[in-house]
C-alpha cells in the first residue's frame, strides 16, 4: 500500500486546516478509543482515565506530535519514525489490532471536526496515512 | 446480544431518530467501496465505481447504501435479538453472496464515521461508544449463520 502524490495532497492540506488543534484531537481521539474499545486501556494503568484527564491530553499531543513529523516526511516514514518505531517494538509491544482501533477514533475525531473537509476521497487517503504510520510502527516487533 | 446501558439506546435512538437513514446509507457504502476499494468485488453489475466521484453519485450505489442501511435501521429495534433479526440475511450472505463477515466491520466503521460527520460535537465519545457496540453486534448477527 502505497501513498500516491493525490493522498500525499489530501494529508497535507488537512493537517494544514487542523493547524493548533492537533493536541485537542489527538486527546479527543484516545478518550474516544478508551471509551469505544475499553481493551486499550490495559496499555495505560498508570493513568488517570476520567474524562478530561491531563494525562490523557498530554499524551494526545504527543501522539499528534508524532503524526505531524509524520507528515512532514511523507517520503520517508520509516526514516522520521524509526525511533518511535523502536520504542514500540522493545519497550511498549502494544499489540498490531490496537493501531487499527486509535486510527478509526482519529478518523471520527477528524470528520466530527471537519466534516466538510472530510470528503470520501480525504476519508481514503487519512486511512492509508494512518495504515501506513501504524506499519512503520509495528515494523521490528519481530 | 448488545449490552447497551439506559444511556447508551438512548443516545443511539436520539441520534438515529434524526438520520435521513436512505442518504446515510449511500455515503457509507460509497465510502466503503472508496475507502477500501477491494470491497467493490461483490458489485461488479454497478457500472462506474472508478472515481470518488463516480462511485457517490452511482445510482446503484445509493440504492443498495439505502436497503443495506433500512435493513440496519430493523436491527436498532431489535437490539434484543440481533441475532434473530438478521439470521435469514446472514445466511444470504454466505450461502449466495459469499460475502467475509469482515466486510461487516469495515461497513460498520465507516458508518460510525459517516455519523460522525454529520452530527459533529453532538457524536460525543459515549455516543460513539454506544454505536460501536451495535454495529458490531449487527456485524457478528451477519455472520453467525455462516459456515
């Protein structure tokens, strides 16, 4: 699966229209995950989980952090994430379906946000672009 | 069975109540064969899905969108008995349609996106939570008959 210059169009522009607000969504979208799919907070023991929690918005930023270097390096997203990819593979070991379900919650982060922006064929590209990061995530585990 | 709290049917039946479920149904199956194309295997008679474009503002496309979703639209009514309520679709799934149930959660998702979309804020993470647990529900009702 591969990004072509039309998804790299589409991932760009609609980080653009995010702007500051990649924090908010990145939280956003692990609250909805958390709250959806209650599995992935074995992952998270350590944290205060109640809505609104600090924890929660400060790691949201760090995982949209993360998809905005991502996105600046579209071309080489294993290079820019090599060493979140490490930190995966040995430290954390989340297991490979948890990708799937944080990747759906930022997609209805994203179209709750901006639905007109949200349009089928951005709808396709955000999915591969999350895919793919998610790929390059898991890419040492074994 | 879906285990959904007092709370929960009653988000899904608020915001339900307020979906034009025939419009709603073509987005998401027009997403679903954009999103992930190789789901387009099973529409071969449709004519033109080459383009987002294309695909949207296929009449087939709509039609079928619109009997898939009046058909899930039964389902929230019976959130009881699932698997009751869809038995005979999921055996035409399988048995004539030959269709993977993972197709079911694809549609499923998408639809919680389509929903999003179109409520916004109002599609709050319980509201979400709420409906995830009924599209899969819907989805393993779809694909307990098969074998």
């Amino acid at each position: 699966m591969v990004l072509s210059p039309a998804d790299k169009t589409n991932i760009k522009s609609t980080w653009d229209k995010i702007g500051g607000h990649a924090g908010d969504y990145g939280g956003e979208a692990l609250d909805r995950t958390f709250q959806s799919f209650p599995t992935t907070k074995t992952y998270f023991p350590h944290f205060d989980l109640s809505p609104g929690s600090a924890q929660v918005k400060a790691h949201g930023k760090k995982v949209a952090d993360a998809l905005t270097t991502a996105v600046a390096h579209l071309d080489d997203l294993p290079g820019a994430l090599s060493a979140l990819s490490d930190l995966h593979a040995y430290k954390l070991r989340v297991d490979p379906v948890n990708f799937k379900l944080l990747s759906h919650c930022l997609l209805v982060t994203l179209a709750c946000h901006h639905p007109t922006e949200f349009t089928p064929a951005v709808h396709a590209s955000l999915d591969k672009f999350f895919t793919a990061v998610s790929t390059v995530l898991t890419s040492k585990y074994r | 069975m879906v285990h959904l709290t007092a709370e929960e049917k009653s988000l899904v039946s608020g915001l339900w109540g307020k979906v034009n479920v025939d419009e709603v149904g073509g987005e998401a199956l027009g997403r679903l064969l954009i999103v992930y194309p190789w789901t387009q295997r099973f529409f071969d008679s449709f004519g033109d899905l080459s383009t987002p474009d294309a695909v949207m503002s296929n009449a087939k496309v709509k039609a079928h969108g619109k009997k898939v979703l009046n058909s899930f639209s039964d389902g929230l009514k019976n959130l009881d008995n699932l698997k009751g309520t869809f038995a005979k679709l999921s055996e035409l799934h399988c048995d004539k349609l030959h269709v993977d149930p993972e197709n079911f959660k694809l549609l499923g998702n998408v639809l919680v996106c389509v929903l999003a979309r179109h409520f916004g804020r109002e599609f709050t993470p319980l509201a979400q939570a709420a409906y995830q647990k009924v599209v899969a529900g819907v989805a393993n009702a779809l694909a307990h008959k098969y074998h």
